[in-house]
C-alpha cells in the first residue's frame, strides 16, 4: 500500500480509556440517559428510597448500586431477584447503615442498571458480572444477602470465592435445581403466551404485585408500587425479567442446569459460615421445601420462620428482618472480638 493509500484510509476509532477505578464512582459519570431517567423516577421515590444512586462499569455495562454506612466496616452485600432491585432491600440498608457497609446491587438489565437489549441474560454471566462488581469495590470479608434469583446469583459468586465470605442471609431463595414449578411461572416460560404476557404487556410485574404479599391485605402503597413498576415501564426495559424466567433450569438440558447444579455441590464448603435464614411460608413460589432443603444442606443455620408472610418478606417484616438481621451481624462481632481475644491471648 503507498503512503497516498494510507493517508486515505479512515483512522480506527479510537477506543475510550475508561478513568482510573477511583474516579468511577458516580452517577455524573454514567450515560446521561441512565441518570436523568433515574433522576426523574427517584424524585418520586424519594420517601421511600432516598440514598445516593452510583454507578460503576462493569463488564462493559453500567450497574446502578447503593452503598451507604461507614466503609472501614465488614460490607452486606445484597442481591435481589426477579422482577425487583435495590429497592426491595431498602428497609434494612436504612437500619443497618449506621454501624455497617451496605451494598445493593441491582443486576445488569434490572432496576436502574443498563438494560442492553443484546446481553446474554443467563445464570452463568449475571454470576460473573456480579463476580467483577465485587472485584471492582475490592470487597472482601462479605455478609452476602439473598433472595429469589439472587440466591443462585450470590451463591454462584460464592462458589468461585469461597474465601471472600464471611456469613449469609437467605430469604425465600434458592441455589439448586428443584423440579417445582407452579403453573403461573411455567406459563411465563412460554415464547408465546409467555413472552407477549411479560414483555409486551408487562404483565409478570403486576402479577407479582398480587402474588408476593400475604400479610399486607391492602398491597403496597401507590409509592411502592411506582418502584417496582416503573424501571420496567417499556418492552424494552422488560428484557431481563422475560429472560430470568427462561432462564430457570428444570431438567439437565437446560443451558444453566449445570451452572446451578455445580452451585448446589458447593453449599456443603458453606456449613461452617454463620448462616440466617428468614422465610415466609406463604411463598408460592418458593415454598416450604426450598426450606427444608436449605437447612438439610446448611443445618447449622439460624432460621426464623414467618408463618403469615409471602415472598417478599421485606415487604411484609422490614422491621422485624431488620432487627434480625442486626443481631446476627452483632454476634459476627462478638464472635470476632473473641477469636482476636483468644489469639492475643495465645501469643502472650
């Protein structure tokens, strides 16, 4: 090629560096659509969300997350499921926020992240997109939350670092296959209804509106309500709750079958971590059994019941998960304190 051919030949974009990890903190630095759709929405969230929104890229996407309380403290890592986000954890980030670090991600396609419409929406990669935002914050010592799709999420991050856990607290989850299904979710599974009744019309949101509360008779307030709606307002913001549902292994051909089948194997490394469990019975979903299997494979774990509750248990007890949930993290402490008095102690 001569030196005229190559003067004609257009110059390859030049790819953008991103800014050093200490600089990517927050929103401003997110795309502009991203931020003024959250900035519009959380203005009428105010009342019940009211904490600093950031954003982080992760995997070549922008996750939105919270991250309140002191950060020389051990971090509680919260990770919710289908069709929720951080939202759903925002009665124990304000109770906890005072003596710890609490993080609530929400996953990529979810909440107030990214929802890129050519992501590949399965078990595997919200494992590792999850595994880099841990990575990213430098978190290490970790109390990981969980619930509903969260639990297959965090507990496949758990797997690949055992090491960076130091406790979990399970609510109405699960991390192995299971051949329930109830009838409601199988039809969301669906490429027609399915897919027309959840991403079209936007019906899985409003349904789950109906079919997650027990105790609360009256249904959330009209400000509740706006949360879990509103960030999945078009078809295109429904992508990822369409493809979590297809996403959900029931038998060995499944692609992400084998991804949670290796999750369930490694629960048994986890018998020795402090565990709280917090279940509502009157989970439709994930009912009594996902329980039991639960403390079979963790049976050392502290499990409080709530007989009259559905599956969004911090919906229907923020208050008494909170105060639970606070006690647990007091007896990680004590047992610290202890150990580093028994070690000094040995070394003298």
């Amino acid at each position: 090629m001569s030196t005229e051919d190559a003067a004609a030949q257009p110059a390859a974009p030049k790819k953008k560096p991103l800014p050093p990890r200490s600089e990517r903190r927050g929103a401003e630095r997110a795309p502009t659509d991203l931020v003024d759709n959250r900035r519009r929405l959380w203005t009428r969230l105010k009342s019940e969300y009211d904490f600093t929104s950031r954003y982080l890229p992760v995997d070549g996407h922008w996750l939105h997350y919270v991250d309140e309380g002191p950060r020389d403290a051990p971090p509680v890592l919260l990770v919710h499921g289908n069709p929720t986000w951080s939202f759903y954890w925002r009665g124990l980030i304000e109770s906890l926020r005072d003596k710890h670090r609490v993080i609530a991600i929400d996953l990529v396609g979810m909440g107030f992240s990214e929802k890129p419409q050519d992501f590949d929406y399965c078990l595997a990669n919200h494992t590792a997109v999850l595994e880099s935002f841990v990575e990213e914050l430098r978190l290490r010592n970790i109390t990981l939350g969980l619930h509903d799709w969260g639990g297959a999420i965090g507990m496949g991050f758990a797997r690949r670092h055992p090491e960076l856990i130091r406790a979990l607290i399970v609510t109405n989850t699960s991390a192995f296959p299971s051949a329930e299904m109830p009838k409601l979710i199988g039809t969301a599974r669906t490429r027609f209804p399915g897919s027309f009744l959840v991403r079209r019309l936007g019906l899985f949101s409003k349904i789950a509106l109906r079919t997650t509360l027990h105790r609360r008779k009256g249904g959330l307030n009209p400000v509740e309500k706006l949360a879990y709606l509103q960030p999945y307002k078009s078809y295109t913001d429904r992508v990822a709750i369409d493809a979590f549902v297809k996403d959900i292994p029931m038998d060995p051909s499944h692609r992400s079958w084998g991804e949670l089948e290796a999750t369930a194997e490694a629960l048994e490394q986890f018998k020795d971590r402090p565990t709280l469990i917090a279940w509502g019975m009157r989970d439709f979903v994930f009912r009594k059994s996902f329980l039991d299997e639960w403390v079979r494979r963790l049976p050392e774990a502290q499990v409080q019941r709530f007989d009259d509750c559905g599956h969004w248990l911090m919906e229907e007890a923020p208050a008494e998960i909170s105060k639970l949930v606070a006690e647990f993290l007091n007896g990680l402490e004590s047992v610290g304190s202890v150990a580093e008095g028994e070690a000094v102690q040995a070394a003298d």
